[in-house]
C-alpha cells in the first residue's frame, strides 16, 4: 500500500470500538462488577498472560 491509500483511511471504526468499551466499561461500573472485577485484576493478569502464552 502506498502512503497515499494509508493516509485516506477512516478512524471511525476505532472511534466506534472506543465508544463501545467505554460504555461496556461504564455499565459494569454502574452495575457494581466492576469494582468486583478490579478485586480479581491480578488474576485476569495472570491469565490473560498465560493465555498469550499458550496460544
């Protein structure tokens, strides 16, 4: 791909994928798991890593 093509690409599905992690992020939050979740964040660490790894 030239420069040309890169420069011409739209942001709106980054925009888009921002817009619905904050709202997935706000929900939990106003749910209450998510400061249930953050009791947990070493071992979704952990795991996450571990999955990286394997995969």
């Amino acid at each position: 791909m030239s420069a040309a093509v890169v420069a011409t690409r739209s942001r709106m599905p980054y925009v888009v994928l921002a817009g619905i992690a904050l709202a997935i992020a706000a929900g939990l939050w106003a749910s209450g798991l998510g400061a249930d979740i953050l009791r947990y964040r070493k071992d979704i660490v952990y795991l996450t890593k571990q999955h990286l790894v394997l995969v």
